[in-house]
C-alpha cells in the first residue's frame, strides 16, 4: 500500500481478473479482505466480535455491499441490515449497527429529490419506498434498543438523506437516542448544520445522535463542484477540517444532556481532546453519551488503548462476499497509499515496538551502545492488542 502505482495497477487487474473469472478471490480474501472485513455473512464475523470484545472493544456491524441498482436489490439489502440489528439486540458486544441510505435507493433518484425538480409519478412511487425502507429499518431498531447510524455521503444528494434520517429521528429518538446522523466535518458548512440540527432537536423534544467524521468523500466532491461550476463545499484546508472537527467535539460534550456522540476518527490529536473534554465535564470514561469509533484493520493503537483506558469503543467491521465488497475494500487501498497513509504509520508503529521489544529481551544491548526504543507513556500498543 506504500506504492501508488503498485495500488492503482492491482486495482485494475483485480477488477479484470473478477470480471473474467479468474480465480482470485482466495488471495483477496486472505490479504484485502482479512485485513479490513470480519466475513462474508453475520456468522462468518463472529470470530471478530468475539475477538475485539476479549478486549473491550465493540463491533458496529457494517453490510459493505453495494447492492443491485433495482427495487428487488435494495429490498434485499434492507432485509439484510435488519438481520444485523435483529443479531445486535441485547448484545453489548454490538453497541451500532449502520446503512447508507445509497443502498436503499438509486442515488440519481436521491439527487433528484434534493434539486427540487418535478418528480414523475414512477420517481414519487421510489421515493415513498425509499422512506418506507429507512422507515421499516429505524422501526426495527427502536423496538430492538439498537442505536443505529445512517452514513453521511455525497453532498448533492445529503439533503435527502438529512431530511430523512431528522424525520426519524423525530419518531423514534424521543425516550433515549436511536438513530443518529452523519457529519462530515470536511464541509466547510457542516459546524454550522450541526448547531441548526441542534436547536432544531431541542425544540422538537428528541435526543440528536451524533457521529462526527472528518470526510470520505474529497475528490469527488471537487471534481464535481468544478465540472458543474458551483462552490467547491470542502474546507480550504485540512487544517480547517481539523479545527472544525474539534470544534464540533466541544459543541457535543457541552450539550451532552440532549446530544449523543460517536467520534469517529483516526486522529491521535482529536482522540486526545474528547478525553479531556470528557474529563473536563466530569464524564467518566465509560459515560454511554460518548463513544470512540475506528475502522476494523486501522488505528488499533487508538482503538486498543482507549478501551485499556477505559472508554467505550468499538470498530466498523465490514462484511459481505469477497467481490460484492471489492469497491469497499478499493477506497481503503486509496486512503492508505501513501507513507503517510494509516495502515503505513502503523507498520511504523509495529516495527519500532519489536525493535523495543527486542532491547527489553535482551539488555546486555543497551551496556553494548545499541540504541533501544524508550518505553512508551502510554500502554503498549501490541500488548493490548
């Protein structure tokens, strides 16, 4: 994943190698796909949460298939994300379960609704499937007392997908938080939809679930703000991003009595603040209003030590057959090409912790003048893990 090309060629000839049927999917199962899914089905991803519970961490059960463009598919995939909130019930091992809205409906459809344009009758039929789906998912969830997140996506069709997940959060969030939404804090206007969302909860009467990301989707956004000619909606710069983010984590903690928050991020500085931000409103670390989330197969010295610390944390654990999940597992491939990519500073990370582990098993070393890690501050990393 170091090498760009290497990445962007072997993307290619996977996505050829499926398409003709060669006989591949053993060697992404057991490399890709291990590193960053828990299995092919909810039964194969047990040995995952059974894993990451042994050391207090939860699993937020993640259907990454993107599903046949039709009625029939996006029936399927509801009926499957309802298995995992059905799976999740009563288990404190699974605190989330989680849908994209995307997976329910055509995006194109989605866009549609957002412009305002005049829908055909066929286009106001989908859309009340759409919501009957969403509706049929959130439902299920209350009545189970599984919280549940929508994910953010693009923001030419975000909207639509606010307007639905606000609406359900209007049913079903009332007696505790259930459904929660998305922000992606790489918009530039996103600190100040939060606020809206806020004030709006507070005077509707429901609690407002909050799951804080820093963004997935940067490139496209622009490429397309520049082919259709409109402001580019992402931060300047990624400072800004940042500067948001922890904005956004100070906004929550000061209205933890009617706001939720999962902060799901990779970033050793914005983990540090919601410590201490907790710790500054006399939250313990297991206080259930806020939860640390990562992605499954990256930033397992955060999501390790936190849980050693304490805190409630849990890991998005993908699952889906091999090949359905192939776009999933390519956007990780892309984020993580790069030396300064997550999965690189972990092996970083690894290789300076065996050469400490080394020092420490064999002492003369040190009387030798071999230099030797110093022990780290915090708890080690691999020990936890």
């Amino acid at each position: 994943m170091n090498n760009a090309s290497v990445v962007k060629v072997g993307q290619k000839m996977l996505k050829l190698a499926f398409k003709v049927g060669l006989p591949v999917r053993g060697i992404v199962r057991s490399t890709l796909f291990d590193l960053f899914c828990g299995g092919e089905t909810i039964a194969d991803s047990e040995a995952t949460i059974k894993q990451l519970a042994k050391y207090e961490i939860g699993t937020i059960l993640d259907y990454s298939v993107e599903g046949e463009k039709s009625q029939k598919g996006f029936d399927k995939t509801k009926d499957e994300i309802i298995k995992t909130i059905v799976r999740s019930e009563g288990d404190a091992r699974i605190p989330y379960c989680v849908f994209k809205v995307s997976g329910l409906a055509d995006s194109a459809l989605l866009t549609r609704y957002q412009k305002n344009k005049q829908l055909s009758e066929k286009d106001k039929a989908a859309m009340d499937r759409v919501w009957q789906r969403v509706d049929e998912i959130c439902r299920t969830a209350h009545e189970k007392k599984v919280r549940l997140f929508i994910d953010g996506e693009e923001s030419w069709f975000q909207h639509t997908i606010d307007e639905i997940t606000y609406e359900m959060m209007r049913r079903y969030n009332r007696e505790r938080c259930i459904v929660y939404n998305t922000f992606q804090m790489y918009r530039h206007d996103m600190l100040g939809l939060l606020k809206e969302a806020h004030t709006d909860a507070k005077s509707e009467g429901y609690y407002l679930g909050v799951k804080l990301v820093r963004g997935a989707y940067m490139e496209k956004e622009r490429d397309r703000a520049e082919e259709e000619g409109y402001t580019d909606p992402i931060q300047p710069t990624k400072a800004d991003t940042d500067q948001d983010f922890d904005a956004a984590l100070a906004y929550c903690l000061e209205h933890n009595d009617t706001v939720r928050l999962c902060s799901g991020s990779h970033n050793d500085s914005s983990n540090y603040l919601l410590m201490k931000l907790m710790n500054d409103y006399g939250m313990r670390p297991d206080d259930d209003r806020v939860w640390f989330a990562q992605l499954y197969g990256m930033s397992d010295n955060i999501s390790f030590n936190l849980a050693k610390g304490g805190y409630n944390v849990a890991k998005y654990v993908p699952y889906g057959p091999v090949k359905a999940v192939m776009p999933y597992l390519m956007r990780r491939a892309d984020e993580n090409t790069s030396i300064a990519g997550q999965s690189s500073r972990e092996f970083m990370l690894i290789r300076k912790e065996i050469k400490r582990r080394k020092g420490d098993e064999q002492g003369k070393l040190v009387t030798m003048g071999v230099e030797v890690e110093e022990q780290p501050a915090v708890s080690d990393p691999l020990r936890t893990a």
